[in-house]
C-alpha cells in the first residue's frame, strides 16, 4: 500500500453547525482556539481572532465571565471571520447574555454550573436560537460527588458520567445540537475518557489535553493524546491548550491534521535530514531559514532541505521541490529532477520563488522552463567530487562496524 492510500477511518457521528463551521459526521476536523485577551477589549480580541484565522483556526473561543465581556462579544461576533463561542463558567445569566450578544456557541462546564434548573434554562434558550452546547468536562473541576462516588479521584468513568448527566438535563428540554469534551492534562486518562466517551454517545467530540503547559513540552503532551485518538478515528475538532501565544496552538492544529491526512495541506511541509559528515552547510540553520521565510504563505507543498547532494535528491525524491546543499551552493530539484544550481546565500530565497511558481503554473511548467540535463551534470560532478574527497562511508560507520564485529565474536 502506497502512502498516498493511507488513511485513517472516523467515527461517524451526528452533525452539528458551530456557526458556518459543520462539526462532526463528514465534515473535515476542525481546529480550535482561545483568545488571550480581555473580551472587554474589542480591538485587541478581533485582532487576535483574525491573527487565529490566518493561522488556519476554524472556531474561536471568548471568555464571558462578566457583563462587560458579553458588551464585548456583542461587538466582535459581527466583525469575527470565524464563529465565536463564548466560554461560561459559574454564572449562567453569562451564557444568556452571550446568546443575546449573538454568539454562535456556547461552551458549559458542567463541573461549575450545577443547578438543574439554571442548566435547562440555558438549554431551552440554545435550542430556541438553534446555537449548539460544548458540554466541556474538565478532569480538574468535576462535580464533587462525582470525586466522591469514585474514591476521591478523578477517573475516566466520572468524566464519561459528568458529560452524560448533562446530556440528561438537556434531554429533558428536548435539546440535543451537542459536543462534547472530556478533558484532562494526564495524557493516558485523557485518551481513555474519550474512548470510553466515543462508546457511550454518538456526539462529536472536541479533542485536547488541558494545561499541556508551554511547548515544546506541551506540544508533545498534546501531539500524544489528539494523535492517538484521532488514529483511531475519534474526534471531530480539536485544541491544543498552550502556555503560549494562542496563534501556536492554531498552526500545531492544523500542522497536526496535515501530518496525518486529515486536512487538506495549506502550508508547505518542510522536511529536512538531520545531518551528517558529509554537510558541508549548517543544514539545521538553512532549514529554519527556509520555515521563516515560508511562514504562513498558502503553499501546500512538500518542500525539502537536505544536506548533500550524495544522497538528497534521492531520500526526497518524492517532494515537490528541494535543495540538496554542496560546498557554497546548492542543488535544486523539483520531483527528484535537478533543475537550477544556486548560491549558497541564495539557496532559501530561490526554494520560495520557486515554490511560488510551482503553484501559479504546475510542476512541469517549471521543470520546462530550464535545461535539466545540465543541472544533472553539475549535480554529479559535485556528487564525484564529494565521495572522492569522503568516500562512500561519510560517518565512518563500516569501519565501526567491523570493531563491533571483533568484539561480539
């Protein structure tokens, strides 16, 4: 099976709409996100929500904790470019409010708002105005009798038990256009609690590991649990939950759903090779020079940095354009084809024009335009020169492997 046909199976679940935004059934895995701002403060919060949608950020959360974030949020929901949920916690006259100030979701812990009657309320107001519920379970705020029917501790029974007893409390208004999260910062809780979850309710689910903590830590706890369950076809939206600048959680939710398929590519995909002694660059600069000067283009490319020209063009053959660097230039490729030689100063600047072009007209209009056979041959007179000077064992590892058989035998 070839890895173009590789593709990860999803749970079908109910369709909900979040604003434009459909969430769950067919629908593509969205990616959230959170404002850091004061939602009080309507230019910084917009500001930061287009700064979110550029960053590929489909959903867009605003805390509503008092009366003058709903004034804001009355003010932003018009301008947003994304649908706004409002984030409630202890006060449900919040979420009416909210509602009022337009919002296209809501957001409920159940842990915080406990009153049946306050509950239904905002329930019955949701389905009158056909706004969706997240029911936003968070291992570190259960209901205290959920801690203490199981022993004092959170488990991934009482997470799955919080999320349905707030499905009942809806039911009972005949409300039902609902997502659910059961979230936790323990990776291995988190990823039981959904799949238990997944089993109990046909619901979409918003996947995320809470207080992951800063990258790259908080990156790798988050990447650990969102990407387990999504492999396993759970999950309809997802949020990475940083101590950091909000844009990183949109661009690793959106990196993350390309890696794996499940979203269309937007952004190139740089790949690059770790290094070795054949490198006559400092390829982990060139390859971060290359990520900046891409940045946030709509480039979806592969898009390789590769140390040598031994073996880069052919370890990256498969990507839509590369450079393979020699001693003070570099070799540039388009499908494993060598097509330009360039300076090495001028190696990152020429993979972005060329990237560009690729784009606007196609691959084989830019392999037309240059003569490939010479780029070829300057591409193995380099590659002669370079394992006439290193021979073919660059790192010196036959050598070591012939010590290593002595000693074992």
């Amino acid at each position: 099976m070839d890895a173009a046909s590789v593709t990860f199976p999803r749970r079908r679940t109910r369709q909900i709409n979040v604003g434009s935004v459909a969430v769950g059934g067919d629908a593509p895995i969205s990616i959230q996100s959170m404002t850091t701002t004061k939602t009080a403060d309507v230019e910084g919060t917009l500001q930061q929500i287009y700064a979110l949608a550029a960053a590929g950020c489909d959903i867009v959360r605003c805390t509503c904790n008092e009366p003058e974030a709903a004034e804001g949020l009355a003010r932003i929901v018009p301008r947003s470019p994304v649908p706004i949920i409002a984030d409630i916690h202890h006060q449900y006259r919040m979420a009416l409010a909210a509602l009022e100030a337009g919002v296209q979701g809501l957001r409920l812990n159940p842990g915080n708002i406990r009153k049946p009657e306050h509950i239904k309320a905002v329930a019955s107001e949701c389905r009158d105005r056909g706004v969706p519920i997240r029911i936003g379970v968070n291992g570190g705020s259960l209901d205290p009798s959920l801690y203490e029917k199981y022993g004092g501790r959170v488990t991934p029974e009482a997470m799955v038990e919080s999320a349905m007893m707030e499905l009942a409390y809806f039911a009972e208004v005949d409300f039902s256009d609902v997502k659910i999260s059961v979230k936790a910062s323990n990776v291995p809780l988190m990823i039981e609690a959904y799949r238990q979850l997944a089993d109990a309710t046909d619901h979409p689910l918003h996947l995320g590991v809470t207080e992951a903590g800063p990258p790259p830590a908080g990156l790798v706890k988050g990447t650990a649990g969102l990407a387990t369950l999504l492999a396993e076809g759970i999950g309809d939206t997802i949020r990475y939950s940083l101590t950091a600048d909000p844009v990183e959680e949109a661009r690793a939710g959106r990196q993350l759903l390309e890696a794996m398929g499940l979203r269309e590519r937007k952004n190139i995909d740089l790949i690059a090779c770790p290094s070795c002694g054949r490198a006559e660059v400092d390829v982990i600069q060139v390859a971060a020079d290359a990520q900046a000067a891409f940045g946030d283009r709509e480039i979806p490319l592969q898009v390789a940095v590769m140390g040598c020209v031994v073996n880069g063009p052919g370890e990256a053959r498969d990507a839509d354009l590369g450079i393979a660097a020699g001693r003070g230039r570099g070799h540039l490729f388009v499908k494993g084809q060598n097509v330009a030689v360039v300076p090495e100063d001028e190696m990152v600047e020429q993979l972005v024009e060329w990237a560009e072009y690729i784009v606007e007209h196609g691959t084989d209009a830019a392999l037309a335009r240059v003569d490939t056979t010479k780029a070829a041959r300057e591409a193995e007179r380099d590659r002669a020169r370079l394992l006439g000077e290193q021979g073919d064992d660059a790192n010196a590892s036959e050598a070591r492997v012939e010590v290593i058989r002595k000693i074992s035998r």
